[in-house]
C-alpha cells in the first residue's frame, strides 16, 4: 500500500529497476518497521491524544485543503478515509512522543548558538554584490552602436528595454543585486565597476553584454542578532535528528525484527 501511495516520488527507471526497485522496498520497509517502534514506544511510555486534540490537529492539517480537495488527494493516494484517520492519529501520538522527550529545547541555549556562531564564521560571510542592468545583443556590430549611444548621453534602461534580447529587458535590463560568484564568469567585471559605469562590450554563449552598475554593496559578516534564530533553528533541528537516530538504534537493539528478503524480492507493484 505504501509502495502504491509513494511511487509517484521515483522515476519510472528506478522503478523499472530489479536492483534499485529491491532498495526502495527496502527504503520503505525500514521507514514502516522505525513508525511501528516509535509507536509501541509512545504508547508503552503512555502518550496519548485526546480527542479534542486529535480533532484540532485534523482541523489544522485539512485547514490547507477544501472537502473536494482534500477526498481527491485522498482517492489519488488510494487510501479510505478511516485508513488516513488511523495513520493520522498514529502519527499525531508519535510527533506529541517525540516533541516531550527530545531534548532539544535544554540542549540549545544562547551559549550553544554563539559557540556555534564563533565557530563558523564562513558560514554567514554575505558576499560583495553589485545590482546591475545589461542590454544583450546578437552581434558585436549592434553592441558596438548601442555602446555609442550610451556615451553619447542616451538612457540605458530604454535602450535595453527597447534593443536588448534579454527577457529582464522588460525591467530595463534589470538583473536586481548579483552576487561574486552566482553568475557566469563574464560577469565578474561588474565587481572591478564603480555605480555608474559601463562595461566594454563583453561576448559570451548568449550573446554581446553591455553591463551598467547601479549600486554595490560591499561584502560582510552577518552580526551574531541576525543569524541568532537561523543558528537556534539548525542546531533544534541536529538535535532532533541526533535523538532520533539514537532512539531508534536502541528500540532496534532492543526488538526482534526479521525480515524475509524473498517475500520482499516477489512484492510489484
């Protein structure tokens, strides 16, 4: 049932695959053996859900779908309404298990995050970018006339929206702020620009760039107030992971899981 519901996220040549079909299987056994674990441990250390808060989470989760919407998502995975109601609950129980006893929320303090953030400085360099406009032209002939122009006084974003092949010609040869290193190379000579200049005529694959830099914005360090949350997030989040893993190694170590490969092997879909 799983394997009919999921199918849709791999390709048809994995799963016309015996070897890489056989791995999804097994992919998806291993997820289904980790949820009954899980569940048999939630409930042996007594979480539960009432009902009133199993209709709120239901409420929550159909809150992004109409009736019509949501019985049709239904009926595209090939699962009742009862059958969805019973994994529901199961994995309301599981998620109200896992949110009472990681320790997430102990673990990462405003210590953790600034040594965290000390630690990494690479990780929050912004890089210097510049916001450029281009005009774009199918010969050098018609890059050089529009280049004339240009120095004789003549508006760069009408020319572009006006002669350029670019779709930002619409914008006025808009390209917003660019950062080192995100564009093909024949942009880095924007970076070596002051606001207000204009580039040669530089060819590349799509064509012949004129370039002007609007503005430029130097490169930094992000200060530890606007990374704080982000950092918060990520670190919850290894926590989390760290916990899980450690759990379901020790509810495996501590179960009897015996899995018959050849009945895996006949299972199609």
């Amino acid at each position: 049932k799983v394997l009919q519901r999921e199918k849709e996220q791999y390709s048809q040549e994995k799963l016309g695959s015996h070897t890489e079909f056989f791995r999804i299987k097994e992919r998806v056994l291993q997820e289904l053996i980790d949820r009954k674990l899980l569940l048999r441990e939630a409930t042996r250390q007594g979480t539960f859900i009432s009902e009133e808060e199993f209709q709120e989470e239901l409420r929550k989760f159909k809150s992004n779908y109409t009736e019509m919407a949501f019985q049709k998502m239904l009926q595209e995975r090939g699962i009742s309404n009862e059958e969805w109601l019973s994994l529901r609950r199961e994995s309301f129980i599981v998620a109200k298990f896992l949110a009472t006893t990681s320790p997430e929320s102990s673990t990462v303090t405003g210590e953790t995050v600034r040594a965290y953030y000390e630690a990494h400085p690479e990780k929050f360099q912004v890089p210097e970018s510049v916001r450029v406009r281009q005009i774009v032209t199918d010969t050098k002939e018609k890059a050089e006339s529009i280049l004339r122009r240009l120095r004789q006084g003549e508006n760069f974003a009408k020319l572009a929206r006006d002669l350029s092949l670019s779709p930002d010609r619409r914008e006025g040869g808009d390209l917003g702020f660019i950062r080192r290193g995100s564009f093909p190379r024949e942009f880095e000579v924007c970076f070596s620009m002051n606001p207000g200049e204009i580039s040669p005529i530089i060819p590349s694959l799509y064509g012949f760039h004129l370039f002007k830099v609007i503005e430029k914005t130097p490169g930094r360090t992000l200060d530890l107030t606007e990374v704080s949350n982000r950092i918060s997030l990520q670190l919850k989040q290894e926590t989390r992971e760290q916990y899980m893993k450690t759990l379901l190694q020790e509810l495996r170590n501590q179960a009897k899981i015996t899995i018959d490969s050849q009945v895996l092997a006949r299972i199609s879909l």
